[in-house]
C-alpha cells in the first residue's frame, strides 16, 4: 500500500499502513480524527484551528512507526485570507475605469 493523504484545513496527515504496527497511540490520543471504525479513519477536518492542529502534531509526533506524517500546508491558514483580500482589491482595481491610462 502506498502512502496516502488525508487533508485537512490545518495540516495534512499522511499515513502509510505497510509501515503502521498497530500500536494505537493516534487513537488513544486523537479519536476525533483517528477512528478505525469511520472511512476514512483519518479525518484531520477534525483538527480545524491551531490549537487542535498542535496537538495532532504532537500525537502523530507519538507514533513508534513513523507510519503517521504530518503535512503542513504551504502558509498559515490565517494568511489565505489576506492573500485572498489582496487577490480581490486587485481584481477591482482593475475593473475601476483609469482616464489616466494612456491605452484608454
Ligand atoms: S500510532 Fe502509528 S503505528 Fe500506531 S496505529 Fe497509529 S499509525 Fe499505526
């Protein structure tokens, strides 16, 4: 079996089963998100602020197989909505008529 990704809003967890020794410590320490009985029985949605994204962290951070990764996102969760802001004052900067400009 290949490693998988599971996505979350925070991080990312990848898991792979070839590796996992069963030894439980995701489930004991984060049941919201590892849950043998649901599909998939990794969901980090669970983990959706900083202070839960941590403490994933530190379960995963607890696994004797190295079967358990955590992913993290490119940028903080927090930035994609100022880049999001930037993204639209641009856009309607650039619908704005410009008398000024001499393509016009
Ligand atoms: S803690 Fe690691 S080794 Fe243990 S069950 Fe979870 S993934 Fe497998």
């Amino acid at each position: 079996m290949a490693r998988k990704t599971y996505t979350g809003p925070v991080v990312d967890v990848s898991f792979d089963g070839e590796v996992c020794q069963h030894a439980a410590e995701c489930v004991r320490g984060m049941p919201t998100v590892f849950d043998p009985s649901a599909r998939p029985w990794i969901d980090p949605t669970q983990a959706g602020s900083e202070g839960t994204a941590q403490t994933l962290r530190e379960v995963i951070g607890r696994c004797p197989s190295g079967a358990l990764r955590v992913v993290d996102h490119p940028w903080p969760a927090r930035s994609s909505r100022s880049r999001s802001q930037a993204s639209a004052s641009s856009s309607t900067a650039w619908h704005r008529p410009n008398s000024s400009d001499p393509a016009s």
